[in-house]
C-alpha cells in the first residue's frame, strides 16, 4: 500500500535508506514503515525526511493525481 513518493525520490536521487535514517536521526524500521505506507511520519519527521531529500513535503507526501 503505496501511499508517498519517498521511496521513488530517494531511489531517484540514489540515496540509501542508511543515509536517510543516519541524516534524520530516524530508524530504519520507522522509515521503511513510512515508505510502505504502514505509518504516516509526524510533522518533525517529515521536515527531516524532506530537508534531505531536497523536496518539499508536499512532493514527498502527497499523491497529485
């Protein structure tokens, strides 16, 4: 249940998971749980996640159909 693009941003921009968890401070459990769609990441969480990816947390976390 893919519900973001984080996986696709950070796969595109050839960054690991690793570096994302190691950058942001979060776990890699909790970021895979982010990416599946399982959990949605808190506003603190989200501004990490976007800060690193270079995209905003509308690109990363909400679907535009």
């Amino acid at each position: 249940m893919k519900t973001n693009a984080m996986k696709d941003i950070r796969e595109g921009k050839k960054i690991s998971i690793k570096t994302v968890s190691e950058e942001t401070g979060l776990s890699l459990r909790y970021l895979y749980f982010i990416e599946s769609g399982q959990r949605s990441p808190s506003m603190k969480a989200a501004k990490k996640i976007s800060t690193v990816l270079g995209k905003s947390i509308d690109e990363i976390f909400f679907t535009h159909e």
